[in-house]
C-alpha cells in the first residue's frame, strides 16, 4: 500500500481494501490523516454557499442550517485530530500537497463519482452538499453504492477497538463549541470509550442513523442530520413521517424558501487566473488577502496539534479562528464583483494554499 501523501490519490480506496487483521498501527494512522484531509475537505464548498447568502437572508432556516453544519464539521475535523495524535501521529494540512483541489473528487478516491467544487448556494451545489454526506442506507431516496464517509469512519473506529494500546492521550486540543450543538466540543480522547463517543458524534450528525433521519447531537430540537438538512433544502419542503406502519419519510412538509443569494460561479482549477478569465488590480488584493488568511489558518491549526502545553495549543487555534473570522469580508466582497464574462455570475474565494512571506 503506498504512502505518500497526496490530495489526488487513492489512499481511501486502498485503505479500505486491507484486510481488517492488518489495520494495524501504520494503517491507523494513514487512514486518520485521510479523514483530517477529508473534514477539512467539505468546509470550503460549504462556506462558499454559506458566504453566498445575502444579508437581508442571514435570519432565514437555510443559513442557520448552513452555518450549524459548517461548525459540526469543524468541531468534526478536530476530533480527528485529536484521534491522530492520542496515537502518536502529526496532522498536516498545511502543505499544497494535502489542501483541497477544486473541482475535483474528495481526497482519497472515496465517493469516486462526485465532483466538489467552489459556487454559491443553489440547488446543483446543495445536490454536491447532500452527495458528499450521503449515508449508506438513508431512509430516503437510494441506497449507497460506493465507500461512503461513514463506511470509513467504521474502519476505523474498529481499527481502534483492536488497538485500544495506541491511545495514550498525548497533544490533545480542546475546546468548547456545545452553543452550536450538543456533542460539538472538541474534547480530549484519552480512552476507547472517548474515540467511539467522537466517531458517533461525526456519523451520526452527518448521516442520521438507519432507523431516523434526526442528528442525535443537535444544536436545536428536531435539527436533522447533514445529508437530511440538505436534501431539504435542495427539495425546498420539510422532511415528515408519511406513513407510520411501515414508517416512512418524505419531502412533504412545509415549504422551504431559497434565500437572496450573490451569484457566485463555480472557481475554476488553479483558480480563476488560471481558468483563463482577466483578473483585475482589485479582485487580486482580495483573492491574496482571502488566501493568505487562509494559508495561516491551516499553518496554525497544524501548529497547535504539534504543541506539546495544552496552553500553547490552545493560543495556536485562538490565532486559528482569528484568521477564519478574516476570510468572510474579501470572500463576500468577491462575490459582488461581477465575472467579465457576461455570464452574471461573480467572483468568490480559491481556497489556495500560499507559503509564508519569509
């Protein structure tokens, strides 16, 4: 099994093809470094629809389904973090390497079929959202049939189960996120019991469980889980129990009104220099200082999973959400300047990863 760390690789698929008897140490470790880079993965696409929501739009069901999706995943690719370094391992995520690509699969072959990419919110990138949630057996619509998240989540959660010996509570993060969600802290796994209770959390809040739609560890009661949340949305109607025997969901519950968003396109490969459009004095500032925040983000949050003081640590991911509360205004003001290709959709954020100005 090859391991050298790439974005564009297979390591998922490959991972995932070792017989169980050999998800040993080394296995562990690589399989958690995919799920760091598969966490960090579904922040950006879902931030750009979050940051695409106008104003006038930010009390409506849709961007509080949004925003509390986009903490979930946060507090969810913490855990990981802490799941790999309980055991000895280093997360990276500042590395051009390891950042997210788009367009382009999700890191490591897993869910082969699904391009993620960078836009505004609509029905096509909410259809993207709930496919790249999409449980095994959801309780609507049909059933998986690739390797889904939650399918590698298990393998690794019994990966642990066998080698409960590996978990020895070292360079563990904390921090409290429950206003966002029950569950939603980012909390040290110092045993078995730790690592299985944060593998339910990122599960279930994704995926619902088989037999209901609901996330277990909800911000507000009856908040359903991701994949659900979305597929709301994109329907524009409320999930409900159509029939109780045999019980059965549908989307034909309230309506759901789409919110007043700014038409961002879809950031193409490379970014948008690269994807062949003029690039004004202007949009440049912002797209380096959009970029640049988030380089410094990535390189504090490795930073404080490296920190040996819980002090240290927790200082190096303060910096780390000082920068993120940097990247809404230039991702915003992207998003009101208009593409020169009369297609009336706008700018938006890269997502790029910039070394440091030495």
């Amino acid at each position: 099994m090859a391991t050298a760390l790439s974005y564009e690789s297979n390591m998922i698929v490959e991972l995932m093809a070792v017989p169980d008897e050999e998800h040993d140490e080394l296995w562990l470790k690589n399989a958690l470094q995919q799920a760091t880079m598969l966490e960090l993965a579904t922040l950006p696409p879902y931030l750009c629809g979050l940051w695409s929501i106008d104003d006038s739009s930010r009390n409506s069901d849709v961007f509080t389904t949004i925003h509390e999706i986009v903490f979930d995943e946060m507090s969810h690719m913490g855990l990981v973090c802490n799941m790999l370094t309980t055991i000895g391992g280093i997360p990276r995520v500042a590395d051009e390497r390891l950042v997210p690509k788009y367009p382009g699969p999700l890191p490591g072959g897993v869910r082969p079929e699904l391009s993620v990419s960078l836009t505004g919110l609509t029905k096509q990138s909410l259809d993207m959202y709930s496919q790249i949630e999409k449980p095994d057996d959801p309780v609507v619509e049909d059933r998986e049939v690739h390797t889904s998240i939650g399918a590698f989540y298990t393998a690794i959660l019994e990966a642990f189960r066998n080698h409960q010996n590996l978990i020895s509570g070292t360079r563990q993060v904390t921090r409290r996120m429950s206003s966002h969600g029950k569950g939603n802290d980012v909390v040290a796994l110092r045993s078995f019991d730790d690592v299985e209770a944060a593998i339910k959390i990122i599960k279930e809040q994704g995926e619902g469980t088989a037999a209901s739609p609901e996330n277990p560890f909800p911000g507000h009661p009856g908040e359903l889980a991701h994949f659900y949340s979305f597929r709301e949305i994109f329907h524009g109607r409320k999930l409900i129990v159509v029939s109780k025997d045999p019980k059965k969901f549908d989307f034909q519950g309230a309506e759901i009104p789409m919110p007043r968003t700014f038409p961002m396109g879809t950031v193409p490969r490379g970014g948008w220099a690269e994807g062949g459009l003029p690039v004004s004095s202007e949009v440049r500032k912002l797209l380096d200082t959009f970029n640049d925040h988030y380089s410094s983000l990535l390189r504090f949050l490795e930073q404080a999973w490296q920190a040996e003081q819980a002090s240290t640590a927790g200082q190096l991911l303060n910096k780390a959400v000082g920068e993120m509360r940097e990247l809404q205004e230039p991702a915003q003001q992207l998003m009101q300047i208009p593409l020169p290709d009369g297609s009336g959709k706008t700018y938006g954020p890269e997502f790029r990863y910039v070394e440091a100005q030495t």
